[in-house]
C-alpha cells in the first residue's frame, strides 16, 4: 500500500463531533475545488456509520449543489429516516462555511436471496497488459495546455491503478468517436479490511473520475486539461447489484447516451474481473464549449 493510498483511506476514515454528525477533510485536487467523488465517498461513510453493520449499502442518489473548498473542513450531518425490517434510509447533508454543497440518499438493505440474473460482461483487454497511468499520460504532454498537468494527473490518481483499454478524451481530440469508454480499476496496493462499506466508499469515489470522458468522446473533446470544455458533475446515482472487493481488478465500462443543453449524461457498468456485475452508475454533468 503506498503513501496515497493511505492518505484516501485516512480521509474516508471520519471524524464523529456529535451524533449524527462527522467531520472530513480534502486532498489537493486537479482543480480549485473539491474532487466529487471524495464528497460522495465520504458522504456514504457518514450515512454508513449510523447503520447496522449486517446491512449494506444498495443504492445512492445524490447531487452536487455548490463548489467544495478543499482548505476547509466538510460537516456531514446524517438524518435517520427510516430503520425498517429489511432496508435502512439514510440521508446525508454535506456542510462547507454554513452552506450546503453536496445532498445524498442512501438505502441499505440486510441480505437475503432472492432472483438472480444479469447481462453480460462486453469484452476487454486484461487489465494486466494495459499500460499505468505513469506509463501512458506523459505520451499526450503536448496536448494538455499546462505540460505540468501530466504529473498532476498521475498524482491524483496514484491511490488507484487506472487503466484505459480504449482511447481517453485527451488522444482523440478533433476526431468525434464512438461515445463508449473502458477503464480498469483497482487501489493501489492490498487492503486488509474486509469492511463491505470501505469497499464500496472506495468505488464511488473512483466512479467520478472518467464517467463523462464518453461525453467528450462523441464531440471529440479532450475536457478541461485541455482547455476545449468547462464542466462539472450536477447528479450522480449508484446501485450496487453484488459483492465486490475494490482492491480487486474492476471493469468501468461507460458509454453516453445523450448530450444536449449544456449538459451530458453518462452511464455505466463496473464488472468484476470474473464477470460478476457489481455496480451500476449515472451521472449527469454540466458540459459546455468556452466562450471566446
């Protein structure tokens, strides 16, 4: 487990001020605010601390209302909505300099069998013969308007592998494609919890990282490293189907049906490497050409 990789479990790892009430802190991100998926992750763990821990978390939905300040501490404060026999709903407030930035609902659910079937898995290449971020982003310095952002990306991302199997939004600038991508994913380095929740607080935060890059694809942008669209995420809503372990080789695979008034969606599947489907995800975003 490297360096970074601790840092992101030290940040998912709480701080409880009052009932009901958890405090966070920000890494430094790519740009002047807070990474969402951070904002999300750690929203689940607040809403995962007040839960019986036989029941896991099945489903998120939340928004993004204002910009996070990564240099002051976020306020989560969780209200119970319900406690039934078989699901629990909590909701969650995320609180910066007296303001509400960031609202989620969660469902947990006990476990119990039930029907089982799912679609399949698309095909990919093993994440093993792709090359790491480290490996890869230093071939598309010249595209990026800042050449520093090269090291920025590969910083922010070094508690994760992340592997592209198709081209990202940066090596097809100018040139429309297929509006599909594929990363793999996993944390950098082992885990020894076996805590479903951690696991699932880690994949949120990383399902924030790339989910629009098939927006971009389509209309062959590059994104905000390069300076040819501005956004942000506006919604982002998960379900989580079955088991998984985030330290384990997962399939991101995300396509965009749609893009129009300044807004584009995404949608996705994350596949274990065995071809169990794990998680389903959604998000729309804010993604707009700069003005001249």
């Amino acid at each position: 487990m490297n360096e970074a990789l601790t840092t992101l479990l030290d940040l998912l790892d709480l701080e409880q001020i009052e009932e009901n009430i958890f405090r966070g802190t920000s890494r430094s991100a790519l740009v002047p605010r807070v990474f969402g998926g951070q904002v999300a992750a750690q929203a689940l763990v607040a809403a995962g601390r007040t839960v019986p821990e036989d029941r896991t978390a099945h489903s998120l939905h939340s928004y993004f209302l204002r910009a996070g300040d990564p240099g002051a501490p976020i306020v989560y404060a969780v209200d119970r909505i319900r406690d039934g026999r078989s699901f629990t709903t909590r909701r969650v407030v995320a609180v910066q300099h007296g303001q509400p930035i960031f609202h989620l609902s969660a469902s947990f659910q006990t476990y119990e069998e039930g029907l089982d079937h799912q679609a399949a898995m698309p095909d990919a290449p093993d994440p093993e013969s792709l090359p790491t971020a480290a490996e890869a982003l230093p071939a598309y310095r010249e595209v990026f308007r800042d050449p520093g952002t090269v090291e920025r990306l590969i910083e922010a991302r070094d508690a994760v592998d992340l592997r592209y199997a198709t081209v990202p939004p940066w090596g097809s600038v100018g040139k429309p494609v297929e509006p599909r991508s594929q990363v793999w994913f996993r944390t950098a380095g082992k885990l020894e919890s076996d805590d479903a929740l951690l696991h699932t607080c880690l994949a949120t935060y990383v399902s924030d990282m790339t989910l629009l890059d098939s927006v971009l694809l389509a209309h062959g942008r590059g994104g905000w490293a390069v300076g040819d669209v501005v956004g942000a995420s506006l919604d982002h809503a998960m379900w989580f189907h079955r088991p998984f372990r985030a330290d384990e080789w997962l399939l991101y695979d995300q396509e965009s049906p749609s893009a129009a008034a300044g807004r584009g969606l995404g949608q996705a599947r994350i596949w274990t490497q065995d071809g169990r489907l794990a998680v389903t995800v959604i998000q729309e975003g804010v993604v707009r050409v700069p003005r001249a």
